[in-house]
C-alpha cells in the first residue's frame, strides 16, 4: 500500500470530525445501543460501507473541487507576477491576486471537509448536506471582479 | 428506495442504469478525474520551474505520486480514502502558501522579459 492509513493517528477522525461545514443540523439519529450522536462523535469508518459508486461520485466532486483550487491559485499568482502593473496604482495586482490564492486554499480545505460531512451522511444512510461552495466561490468572485473592474477604471481616469 | 448494489442477480432484467450492471465504469471515471488532477499538479509545476525551480521539481513529483494514487481507486479502505484525499489539500493549501510569497517576492514581470 502507498500510503498506509495506519499511519493516521487514530484521534485524526474525532478532531476533524467536528469540523464540518455550517447549515448542517445536529443530527438527531441514534444507531447506537448507548444513544451516541454519530454526528458528532463517529470516525468516518463507522456505519455501513455505502455503495461504492456514492463513493466514487463522493471522490470525483472533490477532486473536481480541488481542480478548481488549483486553478484559483494559479490565476492568482499569474496576475500578481505575469500581468504588467496597472498604470498609477503599482500594488493593483496584488489587490486581484492575493484574494484568488486565497480563495483557492480555502475551496481546498472546505471540499475536502464537505467530502467528510458526505461520505458520514452515505455511511448513515441520511441525507447529504447541502454544499456551501457554489455559494462561496459565487460570491467571492463577484468581489474579486467588482475590484478588478474598479481597479481598470481607476487606472484609466488616472488615480487623483 | 434503497441503494442499488451494483450487482444485477442472474436471470433478472437489465438494469436502465448501465452502471447498475457495471460499476468498473464509475471507478473508471474516478481514475479519470485523479489524472486531471495530476495533470493539473503537473501543470503547475511546470508553471512553477519558471519562478523556483526546486518547489517546482516537487510540485512535479507530487503530480506522479496523485496520479498513482488514482490507480488506488475503489481498492482502498475508508481511511485510507481519506489519508489520499488529504494529501491533496495538504498540497494545496501548501501550494497556494508558496504562490502567496511567490505573489510578493517573486521575481516579477522584468526579470522574465
């Protein structure tokens, strides 16, 4: 095996296991003899192994998420390097950039926690939560193109 | 309605679903999708040779060992899912720590004319 998850502490699934995104209600179903919440305290090795093609589709949208981080970092650290300064306003690029690359590390670390929270619902047999990223990414890139946008016209008009 | 189980009982209809009746297709296109990833590692890597040449040569190395792991694909148990998975953030989230003082302190626009 090339990469063992032996090699995991057994405490990782109990720390990040609380982590899960937002807009996902505590979950009230007990499977346990002692009333335990899975929600909150189950490893995602526990429950029943879904059918394998949930997981498959499971790993495709978070590969297909973490595409589209790679490529937010990417786009960002072109502009920031690659692009040539706005007239009159030499930190503009910066401006566009450093909130692409940051928006790329945060689309990471959330697929990979909705991927989490996804693969518990199949194992549990509940249903999945809602995914927050489409919402996310919207809206960040809205800001970020308002700024450019902002950034071009002041560069035109010249900076008072 | 509970899950198929991606096993179509002998002397029974086929399914409408071809996957129903062949679930490799879902795990080939899994290993579809971690060859983009790969190649999407290996891309940026490239990218990167330009400014660092040593984080690229690991970018690089990286996109070999995501591109190995999509031949995993269905044979791993869960934690083992998520062990790979991970891997892909961590690279991630390091990478994009890398372009962000790459953003600051790299060599701009001038020094590649």
């Amino acid at each position: 095996m090339l990469w063992p998850g032996a090699f995991w502490p057994v405490t990782y699934g109990s720390v990040v296991g609380t982590m899960r995104p937002r807009g996902r209600g505590k979950s009230t179903v007990t499977d346990q003899p002692g009333g335990r919440d899975p929600a909150t305290t189950s490893t995602d090795d526990d429950g029943t192994e879904p059918d394998a093609r949930y997981t498959f589709a499971n790993e495709r949208t978070f590969l297909a998420w973490s595409r589209t981080s790679l490529a937010l970092v990417v786009g960002g650290l072109a502009i920031a390097q690659l692009l040539p300064p706005f007239p009159g306003i030499p930190w503009g690029r910066h401006v566009i950039g450093t909130p692409l690359i940051l928006l790329g590390c945060a689309v990471s670390v959330i697929s990979y926690l909705e991927w989490k929270a996804s693969q518990r619902a199949l194992r549990h047999g509940q249903p999945l939560p809602r995914s927050r990223l489409p919402q996310i990414l919207a809206i960040a890139i809205t800001v970020i193109g308002l700024i450019a946008a902002a950034l071009a016209l002041l560069s035109a008009v010249g900076v008072p | 309605m509970s899950p198929p189980t991606g096993k179509t009982p002998a002397g029974e209809e086929p399914a409408d679903d071809i996957e129903y009746a062949d679930p490799g297709l879902a795990r080939e296109r899994t290993e579809l999708a971690w060859t983009r990833t790969a190649i999407a590692f290996a891309a940026l890597g490239a990218a990167l040779l330009k400014f660092r040449p040593v984080v690229g040569l690991l970018v690089l190395v990286l996109s070999a060992v995501v591109w190995r792991l999509g031949r995993l694909s269905g044979t791993a148990s869960t934690a083992d899912l998520r062990a790979r998975l991970l891997l892909i953030t961590v690279t991630t989230v390091a990478v994009s720590v890398v372009a962000l003082v790459l953003s600051f302190l790299g060599p701009g626009i001038v020094s590649l004319r």
